[in-house]
C-alpha cells in the first residue's frame, strides 16, 4: 500500500518531516488570507482586538453591506470592470497579428524585435509611467479611461506577443500551407484556420491581461484621481489612512476584489509558467 | 532587393522554410497594427523621457509645456547626493536578499512536492495564494499584521517572548525595510515554486532510476541531476525575478506608506515617489534613465555570459 502512495524507501519518519514541512509553509502562505477574512468578520466594536481566531465572537456580514453602503464599491467595480476589459480587449487586438507573424514569417530584425520586446518587460514602471503621464497632460487624457487604458497595453502587448508567438509555434504549418493550395491567401488562412485553432492562447492573453488591470494600482492611483472615475485599487488603498484605516470594512472589500482574481488565477496557473519557462527557454 | 539577399542568408543560416504564401511585405502588414501602437506608447514615452531628463520639469511649469534645458545638472545633482547611493545600496540589498530567499525557499518547496505524496495538489494550491491575491491586497494585509498594537505578528511575538518583544514595523524605517522584506519574500516564492516544479516534472525519471542502481545519494542526485537540468530553467526565471524585484514599487510603497524618510525606499520608489509626491518630474526623469542603464548593464552581461557557455 505505502510504496504506492509514497516514494519507494522513505521512511515513515521522513514522510512526517516532509508533512510537517510543506504544514508550516501552507501556514505562513495561507495566514494574511485568512487574516483578512477573520477581520472582515469581526463586528465593529471589535476590529481593534488582540485575537488571534479566525472566526472572530459575534462574527459578521456588516462589513460587506457597509462596503456597498459607505463606499463607492459598485462604481469602482464598474470602473475597473470597464477598464480592464477595454485592456484585455486592445491589448490582444493589438498583439494577434504580430504574435503570428514573429511565428510564421522571416523578415528583417526578427530577432531583435522579440529581444526588445522582452528587454520592455525589464523598464520599472515609472520608466514609461512618467514621459506618459506629461504626455497624457497635454492631450488632456489624465483622468479619463483612456488614458489609463493605453498605460496598461503599453505592458501587456509585449508580454502577449510572446505568449500568442509561443502558442502559434506549437500549431502545425501543414494545415495552413494545405490552404494555400487549395488557393487561400494568407489573410484568409489565418482567420479561418490558424485563429479559431489558437483560440485557448487568446483566451488566455486576454484573462492575463483583464486580471492585470484589475489588480494594478500604482499606475492607475497617479492617472486617476476624480472622485467619479476611481478604480478598485485606489479605492480599497484610500481606505488605507495614514493613521486610522477601516480595517473591517476594508478587509470584507478587499476580499470581495480579490477572491474571483484568486480563484481564476489558480485555475489558470498552470499554463502561465508553461509559456513562460517556453518562451524564455526557446528565446 | 537587398533586404531579400539579406533573408536569404539567414535562412540558409537558420535553416527555417520560408512560409509559402509569404511576399515581402506581408510580415509588415501583419506587425503593423502593434508596431504603431509600441510607437506612440512606449518607443516615443522613452525618447521623450530621456528628453525630460535634460530639462527642468516640475508641477509649476508642467502644464504650460515650456521646460527649459538645464544640461546635465539633473544628473550632477542625484549623482553627488549621498541619497542615491545609500539607495542605490540599499536596492541590491533588496534584490539580492529577496531572489536569494524566492529561489531558495522555491526550489525546496518544488522538490518536495515532485513527490509521490497524497494531498499534494490540495497543498500546491494553498501554497500558490500569494502569487493568486493581487499583489497591493497583499502589500496591505501584512502592513495591518506589522501594525504595532493590533498586528498579528506582534501579538505572536509578545506571546512568545513577553511584552518587550514587540517591534515598532512601521515607524523606524529600518523595520520597515525588513516589514517590506518578508512581505516580498512571501509573495515572490510560489513563482519560483511553480517554474521549477515545471522544470522537475521535465526530468526524466530513468536518470534518477540510474543513478539508484549506481548506488548514489540524495545530495548526489540533487548536485549531478537536479540541479544541472534545472539550470536552463531556473536561469532566466532568476533573471526575471531579479529585474521584477530591482523595480517591485507595490510592496515598499504600501509599507512605508506614510513615513517621512528615504530611509526604507529602493530605486524605484525614489523615483515614483519623487515624480508623483514631490513633482520634480525632471530630476525624476534622470533617476529613471540612471535606472534604465544599471538595468541594461546588468542584462547585456547576463546575456554575454550566458552566450560564453553555450
């Protein structure tokens, strides 16, 4: 029984070491989790306690109607509905074509262009934050969902390129090269043939980018600052006083951000770190 | 015609077919829509940036679109300030430390989960929450646990080691530093955790099986197997790690949100907090072009090595 479960040759004592192990680290990594979720069940005479349950006395739902209630939350989920959207949404538009053209063509500057495009990957983000944002003054683009929008595909269309570039890579060129036999053109082959066929890397660029945007804030706090137009990260982080915070009220929003980006993004885990270690491996 | 003996050459170098249905122009028309677009947002913000960098920008003269050149003086004056270099310092400590810790811990934890090992998918998804929760939730839940009074990991500390054992996180910037640290490191691993667990699943067991027969030990299989098929794997996630951590903003930002010093920034905090606290746009621009080529020294030199080895 135990050899088939467990590697051939540990002893028990090491299997218990091993358990013991992963157990502290799941705990360090599952805390703040559950740190937040502990404070937004706490009612608010309590948020200020020196417990350390997890299911607080009393527990609560206060805090998640209060966050609709006494705050904005339902714009800024619109507004960072919108916006991530509209990112997710330019942000592969843009990078289709050039994903498949760094797969299938020879040209001129080919292996540059895919170095640069990584070497984008390397400036901090003031580096193009700041010559953006004077530029966004002048066209009187601060503070509109424009603005902010071409901010966030100036990131993510690089990063597409290569994950659509990689995705491209694996689709056989025999099924396209049987169209233009057939007469195709090479427009008409890539939309009815090679697109439909790299519709999961789309998907998935897409998702990467939406979940990017939704959870950006240092980029959006310095764009936005209307009252009106505030995305979710700034207006969970202007909870954050200098020296008081709601912390119950902000802990239930912040959960309500963050648990459907959890869940997708560990659904969606596994294929990021394929096409990464890919991508870099092949590059 | 050029351009074409040009393709020629490296093709036969490369030994790729040429697409059949490809003319000279249709990769432009296919790179097109990106290459504007990269153009107007990132080529131009770059040029322009470097522009800035020589002029005197700051929130008076921001709107009015006239900056007057000042020469190198941006320049001179964040190169004789003892301010950058102590940051600067304190940068590599930050990277060095939190890649350290991020491939370390990584490694170990991806070891021990390529076992045969019941519930491991179950622990796989627990330990992979940090890199799931968007990073500033995650910059913010530890700043309330380092609050002084209320924080979970002083009322841990107290318990165990009585009431003097309490650490003031947020308010002496060295604490800070070492708050954003361990907030770093505990967001930074379950990446490393993931890209190695891709590269371990890549190996093939017979060497393992071998090395058995041959009698080896566990290190010895770690040192001879493990890790030199990891290294093509582990080397440009390291790289990686180590330029996302030089320009990780989020973390330091949120924990010293609020704190009067420079004294827990790293680079690129300066530079954002420079621009967009202290509107001096200018000088932040040549902070940033500083930044840029510490960057670009750094990655041509991994590059070069890398392409010594092969």
């Amino acid at each position: 029984m135990r050899s088939e479960r467990f590697e051939k040759g540990d002893s028990v004592l090491k299997i218990i070491l091993i358990y013991i192990t992963l157990g502290i680290f799941c705990a360090i990594s599952v805390y703040p989790v559950l740190n937040i979720l502990s404070i937004s069940l706490r009612p608010a005479s309590t948020v200020f306690s020196t417990s350390l349950k997890i299911i607080p006395d009393n527990a609560t739902f206060d805090n998640y109607i209060n966050a609709f209630l006494k705050y904005d939350l339902s714009k800024w989920l619109l507004n960072s509905l919108i916006i991530s959207s509209l990112s997710a949404f330019f942000g592969v538009i843009l990078s289709v074509t050039a994903g498949y053209a760094f797969s299938r063509f020879e040209f001129l500057g080919k292996k540059v262009g895919l170095s640069m495009l990584l070497v984008t990957q390397m400036f901090p983000a003031t580096m193009t934050l700041l010559p953006l944002y004077i530029m966004l003054i002048h066209y009187r683009l601060s503070n509109s969902f424009l603005g902010l929008v071409i901010v966030y595909i100036s990131t993510t269309i690089p990063f597409n390129i290569w994950i659509l570039k990689g995705y491209f890579d694996t689709i056989p060129k025999s099924l396209e090269e049987s169209a233009y036999v057939d007469g195709a053109n090479i427009t008409i082959s890539f939309y009815k043939i090679t697109l439909p066929l790299a519709a999961p890397a789309i998907a998935l660029s897409a998702l990467f980018s939406f979940m990017g945007a939704w959870s950006e804030y240092i980029v959006a706090r310095v764009i936005i600052t209307a009252s009106d137009k505030l995305t979710l990260p700034i207006g969970l982080t202007n909870m954050m006083g200098q020296f008081t915070t709601d912390w119950g009220i902000y802990s239930a929003a912040a959960l309500i951000t963050a648990v459907p980006v959890m869940i997708i993004f560990i659904c969606l885990s596994k294929y990021l770190v394929g096409g990464l270690t890919l991508g870099s491996v092949k590059g | 015609m050029e351009l074409k003996t040009l393709q020629n050459k490296k093709q036969n170098r490369t030994g790729h077919s040429r697409n059949m249905a490809q003319t000279r122009w249709t990769p432009f028309f296919f790179l097109l829509p990106s290459l504007i677009v990269l153009c107007f947002i990132v080529l131009y913000p770059l040029f322009y940036e470097f522009w800035i960098s020589f002029r005197n920008v700051t929130l008076l003269n921001l709107k009015s679109g006239k900056y007057p050149y000042i020469g190198f003086q941006n320049y001179i004056q964040i190169l004789t300030d003892p301010l950058f270099y102590k940051t600067l310092l304190r940068t590599l400590v930050w990277t060095a430390i939190n890649v350290f810790f991020h491939i370390t811990f990584g490694l170990f934890l991806a070891i021990l989960l390529n076992r045969k090992l019941p519930g491991k998918s179950i622990i796989r998804v627990l330990l992979i929450l940090p890199w799931a929760i968007p990073q500033y939730i995650g910059a913010i839940t530890w700043r309330g646990m380092f609050n002084i009074e209320y924080g979970a990991i002083n009322i841990l500390l107290t318990k165990f080691f009585g009431p003097n054992a309490a650490i003031p996180w947020l308010s002496d910037p060295k604490w800070s530093f070492i708050a954003a640290i361990i907030t770093n490191i505990w967001l930074g691993i379950p990446f490393m955790m993931m890209t190695c667990l891709g590269g371990l699943q890549s190996i093939p067991q017979e060497f393992y099986e071998a090395a058995d027969t041959d009698g080896a030990s566990g290190w010895q299989k770690f040192k001879n197997i493990t890790l030199p098929l990891l290294k093509p794997v582990i080397t440009p996630a390291a790289v990686l790690g180590t330029v996302w951590t030089f320009n990780m903003i989020s973390v330091i930002y949120v924990i010293t949100y609020g704190a009067e010093t420079e004294e827990a920034q790293i680079l690129v905090s300066l530079v954002y907090k420079k621009a967009f606290s202290y509107f001096r746009y200018g000088y932040s621009a040549a902070l940033s072009v500083i930044i840029f080529l510490i960057l670009m020294s750094f990655s041509s030199i991994f590059i070069k090595s890398q392409k010594l080895e092969d």
